[in-house]
C-alpha cells in the first residue's frame, strides 16, 4: 500500500479504516508505543468561511 502525505493542512478528514497501537522497546530497554492508523477510505471536507 503506498504512503499519501495530506499536505492541505487546517482542511478537515473524515477517515474510514482501523487503528493499531503496537508496544515495543528502545535500545535502553523505554517501553515506547507507536500508533498507526490504516484508512480505508479518505474524504476532505470543504468548510465554509465564518464571519
């Protein structure tokens, strides 16, 4: 699966798919936690302008 970087950013998503949070350990032994998120689906949402 490719890698799509979303480059317009203050623009809202609705994102659809799952979410992994994995637990692992440094070199110094730190537990460290690494979430990933697997969307399925992406739509960007067009927000009117508020005055």
């Amino acid at each position: 699966m490719a890698h799509r970087e979303i480059r317009d950013q203050g623009h809202e998503a609705l994102l659809e798919g799952r979410i992994y949070t994995r637990k692992w350990q440094d070199k110094d032994g730190t537990d460290r936690y690494t979430t990933e998120i697997t969307a399925d689906h992406h739509h960007h949402a067009q927000l009117e302008e508020r005055r």
